[in-house]
C-alpha cells in the first residue's frame, strides 16, 4: 500500500519572497548605546569630570554602564560622547529625556541611538528626491469675521455638550457647531479668536476653521492653566503634575510653538509659587493658589519674562523663538516684589520695598528693554503695597499705592505716570483716608479710570475721574476746601478730575465698553447680581438691572452687547446668562441646565486706518440703512414664523377638539347600555328657558313746575 505522506525535499523550495515580506532586521548589536553630542570640548584635566556631570543628569533613568568622550591628537574632546545602558528601553528613555537639553548658556545637548547613526554613516551618495506630498489646504481661521450680518460668536459650556453660536440679538442663536464632551474641564479663546482651547488629561488642543478642525495638540499631562502670546504665536501651559527632567529638577511649565507644536522649553516653579495660602483647609484638599500668569509677555511677543522675588531678586527676561535668556543674564532687583508690561511698548514697570534696615524709600522703577536703561524711578514711604494698572495704550502707568498711616491702619493714593510725555511726569490723587481702595479700572483708549473703595466694612464708594491734560491748571485740595467744595475726595488734584462719587452697597466691579464711554458697575459672585449701565460722557445712568447670584459680565469685542451669567459650576440655582445691549436693555433671558460657561469670540485689531474708520463715521448713517433693511427682513421672517407657528397651534386644537367630539358621538349608544340611561337627556330635560326683561334708563330730566299762587 502506497504511503499517503508525501516526501517534499524544502531544500528545492524558494522562500525568498516570502523571506521579503516578513523580513525582520537583524539586532545590531549597539541597541544599548546612545550618542550624546553637543558637549563642550575639553582638555584632559577635565575629561572625567565632564563625563561624571552628564552621567549625571541620567541618574533618574538609571542603568549606565559605561561613558566613553572620544579625543583628538591634541588631548582635546571632540563634543561628544557614547554611553552604554543595561537596557535598550533605558537607552531609549535617554534619548527622549538628554535631546534638546541646554547643557549651559553656550551648549545644548543631542542624543541618538548608535544604530541610527550607523545608519546616517551608510547614506547613499545618490540624491532621490522624497515623493513630493499632495497639498491640504489648512483652515482659513478667521472665516467667522466674514459674516456678511457683521455678527459676533460666542461658545457655550452646559453639561457634557459645548457648542459655538451666532449672537441673533434677541432672537435664539444660530448654532455653528457643537461636541459632546468636547472639554474635559473648561475652554478658551486665543487672543484674537483664532483658536479654541479644550483641556484633557493628555495635553489641551487647539481648535479651528469653519468647521473647528484639530489644529495641533499639545502633550502637557494634566493642564490646568494657559496663555496666550499677544500675537497667538506662542502658548504657555502649567500643570500641577511636574515633568521629571534628566537633572532631577521638576517643570511644571512649558513654552509651545503653536505653528510647529514643538515645545521651546520647559521651567521649574518655585516652592513660594505654588504654596497653599493661608487657611483652615490643611492636606490635600487644600486650595493652592497660583500666581498666574508666571510668565509675562511683552506687547510683540519678542520677549517673555518671569520674576524672582525675594532678597536674592531677578526678572529673567527670554527672547522667543529661541528662548535664551536677554543678554545671558537676569536683571537683578533686590526684594523685587511685583512687575508688568506695557501694552504698547517693551519697557517693564516694576517696585521695590523699603528695606528693614537703613533710610531707602521703596521704588517704582521704568525699564526699557533691551537696552536695560531706567527711564523713570519714583520714591515712596511707609508703603506696603503697590498694585500697576496700565492703560491699554500705554499712555499712562497707574500705581495704586497702600500705605501704613499707623500700624493697624492704612491710606491709598495712585501715582500716574504720564508716559507720553518729556520725562515721564507723575500725578498723585490722594484719596480719603478712611477709604480702603481695592480696585482701579481703566476706559479702554481713554483718558478716564474708575475706582472701587470700601469705607467701613459696608459702605461701598465707586469714583469716576478723568486725566487732565497736560499743562492745565491744578487746583489743590486746600483751595478745594476754602472754595466750600467737599475734602472727602480730592477733586481735579495731581492731574486727574474726580467727574463723579457714587456709593453703591451691591457692588465690587467696573466693566467698561471695550469702545470706552459706557461702564458697567457689577456686583459679581459674592454680591447679588446688580448691573448699572452708565454714559460717563455726562456721568448718567443709562438703566438698571438685576441678575440674581451673578457670576460673570462680560462685553462682547464690539461693545453692542453685554452677557451676565451664573455659572453651574458655583452657583446650582438657576444657571443660565442674560443678554443686554449697550444701553442697558435685556434683550434675552435663558436659563440653562447645568450651564457652565459663555465667552464672547474676541475679535482682532482692524486693519482700517485712523482715516478710514473716521470716514465709516462720519458716513454712518448711510451704512446703518443697509443694517436696518436688513434687520427690517429678519423681523418680518421673525414675525411670519410666529404667526404661522400660532396658526399650526390653532389648527391642531381644532383637529383635536373635533376628534374628541366625534369619539363622544360614536360612543353615545356604550354609554347608555353601561350606565342604563343617556344622561344627556337629563341635562336636556333639566334646561328651563328663563326670558329676563331689563329696563334701561336712558335719559332722565327732571323739570320743577311753580304754584299759581306764586303767580299773584
């Protein structure tokens, strides 16, 4: 009987297509090795101590086997290094970890696997040009400013659902586009509203186009923190989760580019920075309270800068895209305490205490970058704080100063720099000194600031004032006095005019129209939700309103209209917002479940001139009535549509009301054999007919006839 198994000699098989397919590469035996290169270049004397220093900054990964730094004829290091791990996951660790590391001011470290470099050693001579990639268009990121109704968008948080909308004034938004659980916490705008922030546990991402693409991601476990460039180039994020770096040191901040999604550097946080305040919570619950932004940007976004405080004190100042430090050295300021920006120019205002030991004042100091030249210096006494407030184009500098009267008392007073002018001369504004001042607020472009000041601990007062203008005449608060004015307040002193004091008990902020002239008086959070709309041109109020437990106010870029809101988040009572035009009309009130948030999409700057828009106002009438035809159309669609809604309604009572009638009818017979009789027949033979006459009196006179006697 035959054998039913075959016998196949494999030796005359060829299996080399199928060895193509599967290929696996052959280890090269250097899976362990990494390549460090970027490293100073050093002499004999200091080989080993070099080559300790970057072991070093491994001793977190752990597994270093060996460190050989190759050198020249000359005894010389030739900048690089081989180091061997015991394994190739820790090897590959290392590279992730020493790539792109600043060494030193002059030197920043590289790393590779040793077959990767072996492999850019056997490169082809022969040039082959790479497969040319299709082209994709990107997202054009302001598509929404061509809205041909000139209308404005705003995105809405409530539950898991996040949507962006059209503003229709008083009218139910348009939706743009929506996401369930789109943000893991809460979103943001950029600056100029290009981008939309969501924040995950990975990282946050940003969004964008008509259609709200993805249009980079950025991998920062755990964000809780974010900003902006001024001109959305760069992106800083801060996580209470620190990246261990190969130093051991922990970062808890880094700096993106936006268009590459590369990271630029990363910082470590100070303790002081991220220290819980004072409080009864104690462990982990404990709040802890961050001083945000860390990093500040000046108005171009060449520069970024942090601050040292303390005895030992610095601004260190980067130059963006590369990061390094201004000059290779900090601005050293002993028991710096506090620093901003201009809005329009690179020079830092910054103040300085007085010292517990000798007779120096403490300090507001003007520097200009990066030329370090102090512009301005201010000496002050018995201060215990100072708080900056620049207007927005950087055309005054307002110090809100504290002052120790005694040592459980204190006074306030705000020096203003005028910055515009020949040696950048200062005001003073000497407020009443019971008054304790918490706040001051700036009209956008303007020349005018409002202050928020609580007398007592229930008397609230908010002031008005406006800035002189150069070279006017001053009254002092004496001639104020003897003239019978009121001292409560010194009027038109160092510069600025007080136009009006108001004492309002429900309030404790200052919202002015991003176009200035309106202000909002809110009382916001721990108030009760009071919103004043006021004309600061002749100091009248324009209406006011009430949105209980309010959380936030808000205008949007082209301050037509104003939203209040009360955020889920802290108050669970009535969640929703309320929209109000400029002058103080509701226009709409809508209560949200498990409403979160609401923030209008900023706007950029125009791109009209001065000129331009001058001549758009002065020919604003004839633009309006195009708008006013427009909205002529809208509110007849609106109109339309309400009446036919109303006439679907109708209709459908009378279809229901004649089905329901014609099932009566139908069931007449059923109802009679259930119950024995027709009631209805009853209520027939219960009608009684009943006439009633009514008398109506119509007109009635009244006529007196006299006796005959009278006659005789």
């Amino acid at each position: 009987m035959p054998s039913s198994e075959l016998e196949i000699d494999e030796s005359q098989i060829d299996f080399s297509d199928i060895y193509a397919k599967y290929s696996v590469p052959e280890p090269a035996g250097f899976e362990c090795i990494v390549v460090v290169d970027g490293a100073p270049m050093v002499g004999a004397d200091k080989e080993q101590k070099l080559i300790d220093k970057i072991k070093s900054l491994f001793k977190n990964i752990g597994g270093v086997k060996d460190a050989v730094m190759p050198m020249d004829e000359g005894g010389k290091s030739k900048g690089y290094l081989f180091i061997e791990f015991e394994t190739p996951a820790q090897a590959k660790a290392a590279i992730s970890a020493i790539d792109n590391y600043k060494f030193d001011k002059n030197h920043t470290l590289s790393g590779n696997a040793f077959d990767d470099i072996e492999g850019f050693a056997n490169v082809t001579e022969t040039y082959v040009a790479p497969p040319t990639e299709p082209y994709v268009e990107k997202p054009h990121l302001r598509s929404w400013l061509k809205d041909e109704y000139a209308r404005d968008q705003w995105v809405v948080m409530k539950g898991d659902d996040t949507g962006i909308y059209w503003n229709n004034k008083g009218e139910m938004p348009d939706l743009v586009h929506s996401r369930p659980k789109w943000s893991d916490m809460y979103v943001s705008w950029s600056p100029k509203g290009s981008y939309l922030t969501t924040f995950h546990k990975q990282g946050v991402v940003l969004w964008g186009g008509p259609e709200f693409e993805k249009i980079v991601r950025f991998a920062h476990v755990n964000v809780k923190l974010i900003d902006f460039s001024p001109d959305e180039k760069y992106l800083v994020t801060w996580s209470h989760e620190p990246i261990l770096m190969p130093n051991g040191e922990h970062h808890h901040v880094i700096v993106w580019d936006i268009l590459s999604g590369r990271q630029l550097r990363s910082f470590p946080v100070a303790g002081a920075a991220m220290k819980a305040p004072e409080s009864k919570e104690k462990g982990p619950g404990a709040t802890v309270k961050i001083d945000w932004p860390m990093f500040k940007w000046s108005h171009d976004s060449k520069y970024i800068a942090r601050m040292t405080p303390g005895a030992e004190g610095a601004i260190s100042v980067y130059e963006t895209p590369g990061m390094g430090l201004l000059d290779k050295k900090s601005i050293k300021i002993e028991n710096l305490k506090s620093f901003e920006w201009s809005p329009t120019e690179n020079i830092l205002s910054y103040w300085t205490p007085e010292p517990e030991v000798g007779n120096i004042p403490a300090r507001v100091t003007l520097i200009k970058l990066p030329s370090r030249e102090i512009v301005r210096t201010k000496n002050l006494f018995n201060v215990v704080n100072v708080n900056f407030h620049w207007q927005s184009n950087g055309k005054y500098l307002l110090a809100r100063v504290e002052k120790a009267a005694t040592k459980i008392s204190r006074t306030h007073n705000l020096e203003i720099f005028r910055m515009r002018e020949k040696d950048i001369p200062v005001d003073v504004v000497e407020l009443k000194g019971t008054e304790n001042l918490t706040n001051a607020f700036w009209e956008p472009n303007g020349d005018r600031f409002a202050l928020i000041a609580l007398e007592g601990t229930v008397k609230i007062n908010v002031h008005f004032y406006e800035m002189n203008s150069a070279g006017s005449v001053v009254a002092t608060a004496a001639s104020k006095k003897k003239e019978g004015g009121s001292a409560a307040v010194a009027a038109n002193v160092g510069g600025a005019k007080l136009l009006k004091s108001l004492e309002r008990k429900g309030i404790n902020q200052v919202i002015w129209s991003p176009k200035g002239r309106i202000a909002v008086l809110a009382g916001v959070r721990a108030f009760q939700g009071d919103i004043e709309f006021w004309d600061a041109d002749d100091m009248t109020m324009l209406a006011a309103g009430e949105h209980y437990t309010c959380t936030d106010v808000e205008w949007d870029p082209t301050g037509r209209y104003l939203v209040s809101s009360v955020s889920w988040w802290r108050v669970q009572q009535d969640p929703g917002f309320i929209l109000w035009s400029c002058v103080g009309t509701q226009l709409t009130k809508q209560s949200v479940p498990q409403f979160k948030q609401i923030l209008w999409r900023p706007r950029p700057a125009t791109p009209l001139t001065l000129e331009e828009q001058k001549a758009i106002k002065k020919n604003f009438k004839e633009y309006s009535k195009e708008f006013d035809v427009v909205d002529a159309k809208e509110t007849s669609k609106i109109d339309k549509a309400v009446l036919e809604k109303r006439r679907a309604l109708w209709n459908d009572w009378v279809s229901y009301r004649r089905r329901c009638y014609e099932d009566w009818t139908r069931e007449a017979e059923l109802r009679g054999e259930i119950i024995g009789y027709d009631r209805e027949d009853d209520a027939r033979q219960a009608v009684k007919e009943i006439e009633e006459f009514v008398d109506e009196v119509i007109e009635e006179t009244e006529e007196i006839i006299g006796d005959a006697s009278d006659d005789d």
